[in-house]
C-alpha cells in the first residue's frame, strides 16, 4: 500500500533532478525545451555564451536581445539558472544593462 506514494515521490523528484538547465552550460535542445526560448533565441544564447560566460541573470538580460525581467521570471520558474542561481525578481535593472 505504501508502494505507490513512495514511487509517486521518487518520479518527481527524478524529475526535478533533471529539470535545472543553466544557460553556461546547456546545449540547444535543453534550451529549447524551456517554454517560450526558441531555436533562434537559443542559438543566440549560445553564441554569446562562446564569446564568454553570462555572470549574472542582469549580464544575460542585457546580452540577449528581447528578454527583460518577465520573461527571466518565466524561465527560471521552469528551472532556468544563470551559473546555478535562479532569477530574484528586483535584482536587475534591465535597462540599465541594456545598452
């Protein structure tokens, strides 16, 4: 009888386990798999990342053209992370770091 909920358990947190994707270092697809990224917005995300790593969620509101602090509230709530941390709603001023 306590089979079910224990197995119940372990599936969602297997798959929590997997559900963190840090922009540093996802590949394409697990950012396309991030609710409303595309190919294209992933594509740019890893060209800029190969220029150099995003330090911050406000280095890669302001490197990527687009994003601001709605949508980085949205992909970190799907597990999005900028070097392992999510995104603080209040921590960035986008348009201070968009140029």
């Amino acid at each position: 009888m306590l089979k079910q909920p224990f197995a119940f358990l372990a599936a969602l947190s297997f798959t929590a386990a997997f559900a963190t994707v840090d922009v540093n270092k996802a590949s394409e697809a697990e950012l396309d798999g991030i609710k409303g990224l595309g190919p294209a917005t992933s594509r740019l995300i890893i060209a800029e990342r190969n220029k150099s790593d995003f330090k911050s969620w406000p280095d890669f509101i302001g490197r990527i053209k687009g994003l601001g602090d709605k949508s980085a509230a949205k992909f970190s709530a799907q597990g999005m992370t900028v070097g392992g941390a999510a995104y603080e709603a209040g921590t960035v001023d986008a348009k201070s770091t968009k140029k």
